[in-house]
C-alpha cells in the first residue's frame, strides 16, 4: 500500500529544501518533517524521500536506522528511551529499564496495548552527566529512580 505525501507535506519539503544548495543535505530535516507527519518512517517513504533528494534508498535507510529519533514503525504517545551506555549502566540504568518494563508490562521495542507507551533502548543520549538517564519523546530526564520515573510516568497522564 502506498502512502504517498500529501500536498501539505510536499509543500514543507520544498520549503526546507530551498535553504540547501544541494538538495542532499536536506536528507534529515525531510526526514523529521515525514516522521512529524506520519508518525513514522515506512521503506516506502524512505524510497519517496530518496527519489525527491536524488539519494538511492539505502543511504537514506542508513540514516534512519541509525538515529534513534527516527522511528521506522508506530510509536506510542510516549516514546521512552533509556540510555545504556557505560555512564547509565554504571549508574543502575539497568535497573531503571527493568522497572519501566514492569510498570508498563512490555519488553524493549513494544507498545503498550492502548498505544501510550514505546519503551526503546538506546546506546547514548549524550547526558552522561545525568546518568542514569532517559527521553521522553524530546525531553530528558536524568539522576533517576524508580520513584522518580513513577513520578515522571504520572505526570504523563
């Protein structure tokens, strides 16, 4: 099935490719605009984006498999990500991915049933200075807890 862009979307592609000289270098600010409206990244977008920036397919899915704010299937409302880099697993991050998968009753990579919560495990989210640490959607928590995150997780609500 095809998703193709709507006019709108179309629109604001051209808007952000006309500050770059070379329509390349637009590859991640389209991206997020696609990803804003979609929700997502499907193969077929990654393959419209590649054809409208003159990329081939595969240097496009290189990009969005490799950063962690791009998301290649639905997300839910809340996409937590915690770290597990060296400075966050020194610091019981571990124990904080565990927590969260209890409390939400999912594993790394699902969504809650009622589609709130994604739980995503990352490399790093660059604060090794608030470590052990975490992102929702684009907001950063650090120094966590279990008590802290069921504050974070209510106040969600």
């Amino acid at each position: 099935m095809s998703r193709e862009f709507t006019p709108a979307l179309k629109e604001r592609i051209e808007g952000v490719l006309a500050h770059y000289p070379n329509k390349q270098a637009g590859l991640l600010p389209v991206l997020r605009l696609v990803q804003s409206e979609k929700g997502f990244i499907s193969a077929e977008d990654e393959r419209i984006v590649a054809v409208l920036l003159g990329l081939r397919p595969i240097k496009v899915r290189e990009v969005v498999t490799f950063y962690t704010l791009f998301a290649r299937k639905p997300l839910g409302k809340f996409h937590i990500q915690v770290c597990s880099n060296l400075s966050c697993s020194l610091s019981g991050g571990e124990k904080i991915l565990e927590h969260l998968k209890a409390r939400l009753g999912i594993r790394i990579g699902q969504t809650t049933p009622d589609g709130k919560y994604t739980l995503t495990e990352v490399e790093c989210l660059g604060a090794c200075e608030q470590a052990p640490c975490m992102m929702v959607n684009f907001d950063y928590y650090g120094n966590l807890d279990p008590e802290k995150i069921d504050r974070i997780l209510e106040g969600l609500k």
